[in-house]
C-alpha cells in the first residue's frame, strides 16, 4: 500500500468531504476492496464494497449500462 501522503491527494480528487458514502466497484471485487481500504487509510469511513462488481451487474440485462 502507498503511503497516506501519496494516497490522500488521490482520493481527495475524486471526493471532496471525508463524510460522503464512497461505492466501490471493479471486475471482480478484489481490486475494489484494496481500494476500499485505501480511502479507510485516508480518513474515508463511510465506505462501501459492490461485492457482485461488474461480473454480477453485467449479467443483469435490467440494469443499465453506460457507454
């Protein structure tokens, strides 16, 4: 894991209060997780992991896709 000095302005970038609720997503739910724990070094506590990812939501043709 990269140190909190080079971890926060990242995750700052993407979310400018500490308190928002912060989702999660990758292909599978691994790299999802890391990134999880990532923004939880940085003070993010609000945070959630989509555990089915895009493997699951991918298969769901009710659910819409953006391209």
């Amino acid at each position: 894991m990269k140190p909190l000095e080079d971890l926060a302005p990242l995750f700052s970038a993407i979310s400018a209060s500490k308190r928002e609720h912060l989702v999660f997503s990758c292909g599978s739910g691994v790299t999802a997780c890391i990134l999880a724990l990532g923004a939880y070094i940085c003070g993010y506590h609000n945070l959630s992991v989509y555990d089915g990812s895009w493997t699951e939501w991918g298969q769901r043709v009710e659910l819409p896709i953006e391209k």
